[in-house]
C-alpha cells in the first residue's frame, strides 16, 4: 500500500501484486491501540525535507554533466580522424541516399537493371538518364557546392554513379528502413505472419509479408517487410519464409503467435499447405483469418472447386467494371429500377449495396444473388450499345460477364454457396465487430458447428430446397437448366448413363462445399485458437457484461510460459477484476485492447499486461489506434499507381514504409561496412 500524501519517495517492486486493503479493522482491535504511531509531520518538516532534496538533487546534476564533459572529450580522442577522401565519399553517400529515399516515398519510376547497363556501349551509358541522375542535377543546380565539385573533378568518360552502385544504394535503404520495424519488433518479442496476394513484378510473383505486433508505446500495429519470392513448391516456400524471419530478420518463430494468409484458387491451396507445415513446426502459431477480410470470402477463397473460383472471380471483374466510371454504375442503377418497380426499399438496398465494394461484405453472396438479373440486364444493354455511347473494350468486357453470368452452374453455384455459407455469416460478422462481439463468437462456434453437421445429416432435403432456388432464378433470367457442358463430353467418352442435373449437383456442389466449411472452420479455429479468443473477457467492458463472473484462469495456461511471473497469475487475475467491479462511477470501462494497454494502472499487473499483448497480435482481431490497416492500403496504393514493367522490390518497401524514420548517417555506416571494396576504389 502506498499513502498518497506521504513526502517520502515510494517506488514498487516487480513482483507486487496490487490488492485492497482494509483501512478500518484496526480501530476496534485492542492489541493494535498499543503499536508505535508513526509522526505526522508538520508543513514546515516537510518543507525542510524538500528543500533538502533539491539541493542533493542539483548537486548531482552538477556532477554528472562535469562526468558527461569529461567522457565527451575522452571519446573525441579515440574518434579516428578521417581523411578528406573518405569525407568526400560519406557526403557524397549521404546526398543520394537522400534522393533514393526521395525517389522510394514518391514512388517516382526508377531503373537500376545492371544487365542492361553492361549491355550498352560507354557512350550509350553515359548518355543514358533517369530520376536518379535528374534530382542529383537538379540539387547541383540549386546549389548543392559538394556535388558540383564532386561532378566537375570527374573525368568526362566516368560514370557519375553507375546502375550496380545505384542498386547497391537501393538495398541499403531498403535494408535500413526494414532494421527499423524490426528492431522494434525484437523488443516486444511476440508478432504474428500474415501475407497478402501474389505481386507481380518484372522477376516474377512475390508474396506480400507482414508483421502484426503492439510496439513500446502500447499501439497494435501491422507493417510491411518484404516481398518473398514464391519460386518453387509449398515445402520450398515454407523453408524459404522460416529463413527469412530467423536468420534473415533475427526473428526467433518460438515467439510467433499467430498467422493469416490472403489467398484463392491455387494460391490459396498452396497457402493452406505452408501455414500447416509452420503450425506444425511451431504449434503456438494458431492458423486464423485475417481482420480485413470477412469470414465467408475467406472461406470460398480457399474452396479448391473450380466452379467456386470462377464464381468468386467473376465477381471480383463486375466489382470493378463499376467502379471503372460513374456512367456504367448509373447504368446499373437503372436496370436496379427496371427490375425493382413497385419495391422502394429493396431499391435503394440493390442501389447503395452495389455502389460499395460489395465483394467484401459478409453478405456477399446474398447480395450477389440478388444483383443477378439487374447485372445480366445491365451487361446486355452494354454490349448492345445501341447508343454508341460506350468503347469497343467495355463492351467486350461487358459481353464476357454476361456470358459467365447467363450460366445455370454459375447460377447454382453461387445460390448454394449463399445458403452454405449463411450459418457462418453472423459469426464471422462478429470476429470483425467490437472485442466483446469477438468473445460471444468464441463461445458460439459449438453452435455453429452444430447446425452445420445438422445440415451435413439432411444433405438431401437442403439440397433440394436449395437447387430449387436456384432452377427458379435462372427460369427468370431465362437461363436453362442442365449439366455442365464440360462434364456432359466426359460422360459421353465413358458412356455412362445420364445423369440429372439436381444429382449432379448435389454430388459434385454440395457435397464438398459443405465438407470443406465444416472441416475449414474446425481447422481455422483449432483449440488453442478458441482458448486466445475466450480470454478477451480480461478486457474489462467484456468482464463487466458478464458482470464480473469470468474464468480467465481455465484458458490461460495457453499463453502461461510467456508470462513474467505465471505463478502469481490466479491472485493477480483475481485483483484486476476487484480492481474494474468496485472503480469509482466516474471511471468507464475500456473496451478494447488498445484502449486497457494505454491504461495507466495495467503497468502494475505484468501478467495481464503481457496477455493483453500477445492476444492483440491475433490477426484476426481487427485493427484499431492510429496505425490501422495503412499496411495494406498503401501496398494497394502502390500496385494501382504502378505498372508491372515499373515495379521495383527495393522502392516498393521504401514508397510502403513512408512513416518510417530514415537516418542518413546510418545507412552510409551500413553501406561502408556492406561494400568496402566500393569504398576503396572511389
């Protein structure tokens, strides 16, 4: 117990353990009247006392900077002294790696091919600019006196600084930038994997790799570090990745708590493959979906059907076909109130449902089905174009989407996906909501499982209700019914008998589509998954709605060997609901991770503190603070305003990294130390 009030200097120990204390037993204990008191000081002995310590306080003050001044002087004798050449190089390194980093975080297109720089000719070389070459000009123009010097000593037939040094500058910054994150990384120990889509760039695809952590100041945060090149099977991957992170990052995978992998068709398969191969190797690294993608996409995602994928990437196309120009999405609403006569509401559901990127919605799919005929109208009246009023490329592309749409197994697949995947959709509608919405789904997924195995049992009759739905809708579009083509030449190469369509579907739609979602979900949140989730009641609003009466202790041996001190976690736990039950009115409940990690007395419970840390790296609890998810979105940024032929790794992680402080000096030390036969011959 600490008084408030006292004048003397009361600092805790690491190991207290915060309690409450009874102030008003003593009073009626006899034994207790006989206790030495302690003296209450007087205003002026407290004065005395303070005076007194500021003046032992400025005395050592004075003698620490007489100490400080002494060593200054000390370290500038042991400082090697620098020859003039060697100051030209550092100053000449620390003015294009400032225009590196210009060109990075302006995304401004750069080449440093050194095969095609060997290819030309001196004079082809020498003649040859580009941005960077440009900006070192335009700073000698403006009156940069060292590298105007620097340019007019050289020998007319030298290159300034040629394409193998502007890469090597390039992976300095780069490198440098990285070593940022990452040691910020190393100090809170714990992070979690999540990786992005495949990029393309001119040497190959290369997967998207990011690290979820919460930093020194309490912030969840997700940062870019790198794209992994994707070159060889899901094993080679896998073994690539674990390199990276250890020896290529300093990363230890022990302290890796979870990862999330972005992905469909093919790549999501392969993902799926190399997320279990790490899960296996290090157990602790639950599997989980990502924050910013809903529930039900990431399960069509990874759904290795092709009438699935072709489904999901058709709807992707006509998402964006939209979003191309304001005139087609006028279009589109017009055909909404064609087919919408007399229904106001459903109306302007289809309209503003459809102005949004409604592919990334829980609901996709129930919107999707609803936009169907309004789509087909729309695709038609496009390509008609009886008006003249649209190019010979929208047109086609328009032509292709109604082409996929007009298909009874597009049809079919998409309305079953939208019953399949509606007992998931409210549950994975709360893994994305508030903290305490995420902590009612841990405890819920029984149920969910429950009604999936439920319609698994009656296959038959859901199969049938559901086929139904689907015959009714394409009868309106005008669609038929019938087999795919595809299947029908098989069948007539093995002459089987004929097959109806309501069986084959159920066979080769239903069937594994249901198989997949249960299997998937049981996978995705595995037992240790499940027990992260059900300790998020030690945020207090989630202890307040269930009004205090939470078991934390049976869940929380999952995470019991990170914790500083594991043995003294029941009593702590136990303080820390005292502590929130009886605060005063005044005082309201944090509702978030973010928000208890920024409180200032969850310092004094250790063991919490680390547990709230660890569970904030789950990639599947969204993103809330400062930071967000402006990871992701500036590498989106960076892959829409980019062409492929212009894409480079080095400047990518720079343009992504823009809040990334850069320190000059730092990355000429690193460049001295990386390349010292280049130091040497200039």
């Amino acid at each position: 117990m600490i008084c408030k009030t006292s004048p003397y200097r009361t600092v805790l120990r690491d190991t207290a353990i915060p309690t409450i204390f009874d102030l008003t037993s003593h009073l009626g204990n006899p034994h207790s009247r006989h206790r030495k008191r302690i003296k209450v000081l007087t205003d002026e002995e407290v004065q005395k006392i303070k005076e007194r310590r500021l003046e032992s306080s400025i005395e050592q003050l004075l003698s620490n900077k007489d100490c400080d001044a002494q060593d200054d002087s000390e370290n500038a004798d042991d400082i090697p002294q620098l020859t003039p050449e060697q100051k030209d190089l550092r100053e000449f390194l620390r003015s294009s790696f400032e225009v590196m980093v210009l060109i990075g975080r302006q995304n401004f297109p750069f080449s440093c091919n050194a095969r095609e720089d060997e290819m030309r000719s001196e004079e082809e070389r020498f003649l040859t600019t580009g941005n960077f070459r440009a900006l070192i000009e335009n700073r000698i123009n403006a009156g940069d006196e060292f590298l105007q010097r620097r340019f007019e000593t050289a020998a007319v037939n030298e290159e300034y600084c040629s394409a193998v040094q502007q890469r090597q500058l390039l992976e300095v910054c780069e490198r440098c930038v990285r070593e940022e994150i990452l040691q910020q990384v190393r100090e809170c120990r714990f992070f979690s994997i999540v990786t992005g889509e495949l990029v393309e760039f001119p040497e190959g695809e290369h997967l998207p790799v990011f690290l979820r952590f919460v930093d020194q100041a309490n912030s969840l945060r997700e940062e870019f570090i790198e794209f992994l090149s994707f070159e060889g099977e899901e094993v080679a991957v896998a073994e690539r990745l674990e390199t990276q992170l250890t020896k290529g990052w300093g990363l230890s995978m022990e302290h890796c708590r979870g990862q999330a992998h972005a992905g469909s068709g093919i790549l999501g398969t392969k993902m799926k493959v190399i997320a279990a191969q790490l899960k296996e190797k290090y157990p602790m690294a639950v599997i989980t979906p990502t924050s910013t993608c809903a529930l039900n996409v990431h399960l069509a995602n990874g759904m290795p059907l092709t009438g699935v994928q072709d489904v999901m990437s058709v709807l992707k196309k006509t998402n964006a076909f939209f979003k191309a120009s304001p005139l087609l999405q006028s279009e589109l609403d017009n055909a909404i109130s064609i087919l919408c006569q007399g229904n106001i509401e459903k109306e302007s559901i289809l309209k503003e449902g459809s102005r949004s990127t409604w592919t990334d919605l829980h609901n996709v799919f129930e919107m999707a089905v609803d936009l169907m005929e309004p789509l087909l109208l729309c695709m038609d009246s496009i390509h008609d174009n009886e008006d003249l009023k649209w190019n010979d490329q929208i047109t086609s592309d328009a032509y292709a989407i109604s082409e996929a749409l007009a298909d009874f197994e597009f049809i079919v697949t998409l309305v079953i996906l939208k019953n399949a995947l509606s007992f998931t959709r409210a549950f994975g509608k709360n893994l994305q909501g508030e903290t305490i919405d995420v902590f009612f789904a841990a405890n819920s997924l029984t149920a969910v499982l429950h009604s999936l195995h439920e319609v698994s049992d009656n296959l038959e009759v859901y199969h049938e209700f559901w086929f139904e739905e689907a015959a009714s809708l394409a009868t309106a579009m005008e669609i038929p019914v019938r087999v795919p083509r595809l299947f029908l030449r098989k069948q007539q190469a093995v002459e089987t008998m004929e097959i109806q369509a309501e069986s084959f579907f159920k066979e080769y739609l239903t069937l594994p589509v249901m198989e997949y979602i249960t299997q998937e979900v049981k996978e995705i949140f595995s037992e240790n998954h499940l027990k992260a989730l059900k300790c998020l009641s030690l945020v207090p609003a989630v202890m307040g709605q269930m009004r205090f009466n939470t078991s934390e202790e049976t869940h929380a041996d999952i995470y019991r060997s990170d914790l500083p001190h594991p043995d003294t976690l029941p009593a702590e736990l136990h303080c820390w609901r005292i502590k929130w039950k009886h605060r005063g009115k005044e005082v309201s409940l944090p509702c978030t991770i973010h928000q208890t990690l920024q409180h200032s007395d969850v310092k004094f419970f250790p063991n919490v503190n680390a547990f709230l840390k660890i569970l904030a790296t789950l990639p599947v609890l969204k993103l809330d603070g400062s930071h967000g998810e402006t990871a992701q979105r500036r590498l989106q940024a960076y892959l829409t305003d980019t062409a492929v032929n212009q894409r480079c790794k080095n400047l990518a992680v720079l343009n992504i990294n823009y809040h990334i402080k850069t320190d000059l000096e730092e990355m000429v030390q690193c460049y001295l130390k990386t390349y010292p036969e280049e130091c040497e011959s200039d």
